[in-house]
C-alpha cells in the first residue's frame, strides 16, 4: 500500500469510522468540521490524495459517495488477527508470541491476512508511526526496494524499510533521521512480511 502521511491516515481513520459506525460516508464538510479545515477544498484535497493512492473511490454524484475499496456502502464486517508480539521500530528485538487477537478494519483482511505486531520505538515517527502502534503485515519472503518489511535479522525482528545494496547486502533504512541504517549481508536477512496497515488505539 502506498505510503500515507499522519493527516492523511487521520482523515481516512475518521472515513472508516464514519462508514462502521453508520453505515454511510461522512460528507467533505462533515471531514472538514472534524478537522478544523478552513474550508471543504482541504477536506477535498486529502480525499483526492486518498482516492489516487487507492484508499478510496468515489461513486460520482453523491454527497456521500465515499467507498472503501473492497467494501459494499453499508460496510462489512471486520475480521480477527493474531498480535503475535512486539516488533522493534529501533535496534533488533525479540518477537515474542502472546496469544492475542485484535480486530482490524474489512479492507485490510484479503485472501492471506496475515498477522498483527505491536511496534516498540521510534525509528519509523517519519512514516507516522509511533511507538505503540499496531502493524497489520502479509507474510512474504521477499520484497521490493522501498517496501516497509519485518525482517529477521540474527534471530531477532525489526521494522524498517529495505534497499538492495552493492556486494550482496540490504539496507534496513529507519524512517528517522536521527538513527542510521543497518547494513548486513542478504543472507543474513529473512524477510517475514511486508506491512500493509496501521492501527492505532487513542
């Protein structure tokens, strides 16, 4: 999924409610009331920016034509996923299983849903994700360069996002710039799942 800033995930946050809670889209004046927008071209604007980054389409015509992708007007029913632990979002941590389960938004569920991790660090804050976050992440054993990734990394996970380097390495690249990358050997890498959304509980 293509990265969205921390006011873009808000004004999204705030559609899914909107959609759970009542079954209908919230108008772009309901979105700019909400955030204190001066006017609904703001509301607009970050609605647009959502809809081209495929987090939403619009049913043309309608005041309240704002759709989840995936999901029908009235909603749908969210799903379950394992919290399988903690994920460092700084130096490597260990992932330690606890048996829990939460409860995530329709349109992160798709065929193979994966598994939740709650982040431990700051490493990521220019992604707009903070320490105590919840990860939603679809296993895979390989990504592309720039993906966001869990990666195991001397028997312990981390969250960062990964390049391909000269000389058979990978980048682990932190989203902070107060912290410097992780520059390791591929082989010494196992790639776990890429992250494809973010809960967060206020």
């Amino acid at each position: 999924m293509t990265y969205l800033t921390e006011k873009q995930r808000d004004v999204l946050d705030f559609i899914r409610r909107r959609i759970a809670a009542s079954g209908v889209a919230p108008t772009l004046q309901e979105i700019a009331d909400a955030f204190g927008f001066s006017s609904t071209a703001s509301a607009q604007k970050h609605v647009g920016l959502l809809e081209r980054k495929g987090y939403l389409r619009r049913e043309k015509h309608q005041k309240r034509g704002l759709v989840l992708p995936g999901v029908g007007r009235l909603g749908a029913v969210a799903g379950n996923l394992p919290l399988l632990g903690v994920v460092a979002a700084g130096s490597p941590i260990e992932s330690i299983p606890d048996e829990e389960s939460i409860t995530v938004p329709p349109d992160m569920l798709g065929d193979d849903p994966g598994y939740a991790l709650r982040v431990r660090g700051d490493s990521m804050v220019e992604e707009g994700i903070q320490d105590g976050d919840i990860v939603i992440v679809r296993r895979a054993g390989t990504a592309a360069d720039a993906d966001m990734v869990v990666a195991l990394v001397g028997g312990e996970v981390t969250l960062k996002r990964v390049y391909r380097e000269s000389g058979g390495r990978l980048r682990l690249q932190p989203s902070n710039a107060a912290l410097p990358p992780l520059v390791v050997p591929a082989d010494q890498i196992q790639v776990q799942g890429i992250v494809v959304g973010l809960l967060r509980r206020y």
